[in-house]
C-alpha cells in the first residue's frame, strides 16, 4: 500500500510535470543518484546515534543499578 507522504510526492511530480517536464524528467532521474550519494552519511549517522546511546548507557549504568536497588 502506498503511504500518505509517497503519494503527496507523486502528486506534486505530477503538478511539476504538467509545469515544467524537463525539471521534473531531471528530478525524477537524478533522485536515484542524489540517494545514493547521501547513503553513507545516513550510516554515519545511524553509527554515530547508536555510539552516543551507548556511551550514555555507561554513563547512566551506576545510577540505574542504584535505582533497582
């Protein structure tokens, strides 16, 4: 099924289309580049998130124990 956020997109590509083709022909071939181009900053960042939740999971280890005690 096709979610709310995935057919606004296709809407507004259609409205850019009736518009402007050339721009929205560009947009619909180069989204795939620009995607993967950004790709290794989402992983850096996904690994950058799970370090800092771990390092704040040590630091908060002595006062969890604490608590359950």
């Amino acid at each position: 099924m096709l979610k709310e956020g995935m057919m606004f997109t296709f809407l507004v590509w259609c409205v850019l289309f009736v518009f402007c083709w050339p721009l929205a022909l560009a947009a619909l071939f180069l989204y795939p580049i620009v995607w993967l181009l950004l790709l290794p900053f989402r992983i850096l960042g996904i690994a950058v998130h799970g370090v800092l939740h771990l390092v704040w999971a040590v630091v908060t280890l002595p006062f969890t124990v604490m608590r359950r005690i």
